[in-house]
C-alpha cells in the first residue's frame, strides 16, 4: 500500500508526469489571487471586509483561470519555442 508520506516522514513528490497539471494549477491559484485582491482592493478600496470579498471574488475566478491556464499552456510553450533560442546541446 503506498502512502503520501515516505519512511523518512517526507511527503512524498508527485511523478513528473504530473507536472502539466500541478505548473498551471499553482500559476492559476497565485495569479487569481492576485488579480482578484487587486480588483477588489480597486473597487471597495481598504474596507473592513476586503478579505472576505477578496476570496468571494478568487472563489469566482480561480475556476476559470485553471482550466484556461491548463489550456494556454502548451500554447504559450510553443510561442516561446519560436521566439527564444533553444538551450546547447550537452556534450
């Protein structure tokens, strides 16, 4: 049975296979964060309930930002494929 922490009381990683869902998927929920407590911060300005309108708000955007940050991805990885140079060849 495998379980989430290692012998050494580690969590244990995520294979690498993972990685084209966990990259947009933490992106997604920093960049959400962000542009939503921006945008209320703009709209209510310093309230006493920023917080709560501010995780009202990231609870709306945060399901849109995933999907479309899993979907732009590979996209925005062959843009930059064309645009900078490819690292050398190891020897």
């Amino acid at each position: 049975m495998h379980t989430a922490v290692s012998r050494h009381g580690r969590l244990r990683k995520l294979p690498h296979h993972a990685t084209h869902i966990v990259s947009p998927m933490i992106l997604s929920l920093m960049m959400s964060g962000l542009v939503s407590a921006a945008a209320t911060y703009g709209a209510v300005g310093f309230a006493p309930d920023l917080g709560a309108r501010t995780l009202g708000a990231w609870m709306l955007t945060y399901p849109i930002a995933f999907p479309a940050a899993v979907i732009a991805a590979p996209i925005v990885r062959r843009i930059v494929s064309l645009i900078v140079e490819a690292p050398p060849a190891k020897r």
